[in-house]
C-alpha cells in the first residue's frame, strides 16, 4: 500500500476534530513528500537534528511537532522551527523553552506529558505533579510558554483492556485541568496500534508512524 492510501485509510477511521499527526521519524524526506502531496502538514520526530535537517529541506507550510523527550540544551535549535512540543516533563524544561521561545521572539505551544503507563521507562509527570505545574503557570504564566494540552502513551501491551484504563484515566484528567485552566483543548494519544482505542476514550490528536509509512528498520525511540 502506498503512503497515499495508509493516509486514506487512516483518515477514514477518524472521526472529525481529530488531529492526525504523521510520525516520519527514520523516514527519507521522500516519503514525508508522498503523504505532504496527498495533503498531510501535520509531521512528528522523535530526533532535535532529524527534525532540524527536514525542516530545512522540505515545504515550509509542514507544521512539526516534536514528540521524543527533549534535552534542555537542545530546545534552542526547534525553538525557531516547532510548532508543538508534545513531551514537555519537568517545568526546569518549561523554564529552558520560555527562555528560548524570548530569544527567538516567538511563543511555542507546548504539553505536558502524563507517566501513564506501568512501564519503568517511559518519562512524564505522575497526574499529581503535572496538576501542580499547571496550578503554577496559571498562577505566575511563563512567558513566551502556552501550554494547550497534555500528551501520554499507554502500556506496550496486546491487553487493549489495560490500555484503555490508562487512556480512560488521562482523558478523565485532562477533562478535568480544562475545567481549571483556560487554553487546555489538546489530548495527544494513541499510536498505530491503539489509536481507536485512544480516540474513543476522548483523544483528539493521534500520532500515527508505522501504520503510515510502514515499520521502522530501527528502533531506537
Ligand atoms: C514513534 C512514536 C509514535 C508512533 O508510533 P507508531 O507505533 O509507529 O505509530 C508515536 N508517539 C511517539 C511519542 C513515538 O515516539
């Protein structure tokens, strides 16, 4: 199946309002094109110098979130590119943005990510500390910073039961800090292999790579 068609495809299982984003992480530029051309703008990367070397050759209209964990001494190089910064996990990292987001004389949207999941590996706030940071930022805004939603991946597990719970919980989280604070509408979950689950449980933007552009030959993300 071409990129055109998984695009289609795709598309066709999402209900409206929901936002796909394209993850080309590992991918050549040439396939970005392909789904670019079939009309997708909305791209994902896991890696500061793999979305850098993209950015520079490919239409300037894509929109780029970066979704991998970002190191604060790499903020600097997206600040001028990004659109969304998905996997925000500490405000020492909120503070490094606001910073860079100044010098660059832009404002960058950014998420916080939720530890959702059992698994030891994956970063993110636990639900108390991120409700924490948002009390924070509403009480003394950083400038240059607007965070619009929360991001979160579920278990690595075939058990779809466990990983709705999880989605389920976030979703019931992230309705809850939008009643709290204002300019909190974006709910990033679901991948290949959950994202209806995701969907159903109140996501509105899904990040979708290897049902898109075939598997990746390495994995180191
Ligand atoms: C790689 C990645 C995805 C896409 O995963 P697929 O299973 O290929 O759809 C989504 N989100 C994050 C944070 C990723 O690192």
């Amino acid at each position: 199946m071409s990129v055109q068609e998984n695009l289609n495809r795709i598309k066709g299982t999402l209900p409206s309002g929901v936002t796909l984003v394209a993850v080309s992480k590992t991918k050549p530029e040439s396939l970005l094109l392909e789904a670019y051309h079939a009309g997708q703008r909305d791209f994902g990367e896991n890696y500061v110098q793999e979305l850098v070397g993209k950015a520079e050759a490919l239409p300037k209209d894509i929109r780029w979130h970066f979704i991998g964990h970002l190191q604060s001494n790499k903020v600097k190089y997206i600040a001028p590119i990004v659109y969304l910064i998905h996997g925000v996990d500490s405000y020492k990292l909120l503070v490094e943005i606001s910073k860079q987001a100044l010098k660059h004389k832009t404002s960058i949207a950014c998420l916080l990510q939720l530890h959702i999941s059992g698994e030891e590996t994956k970063f993110g706030f636990s639900y108390k500390e991120c409700g924490e940071c948002l009390d924070l930022l509403s009480a003394k805004p950083l400038p240059g910073i607007q965070v619009i939603g929360l991001m979160g991946m579920a278990s690595n597990t075939p058990d779809d039961t466990v990983v709705r719970k999880e989605y389920r919980e976030l979703s019931l989280f992230f309705r809850e800090q939008q009643l709290k604070h204002s300019g909190i509408k974006i709910l990033s979950c679901g991948m290949s292999n959950d994202y209806l689950i995701a969907v159903e449980e109140g996501s509105n933007l899904v990040r979708i790579g290897s049902s898109l552009f075939g598997e990746r030959s390495y994995e180191n993300g």
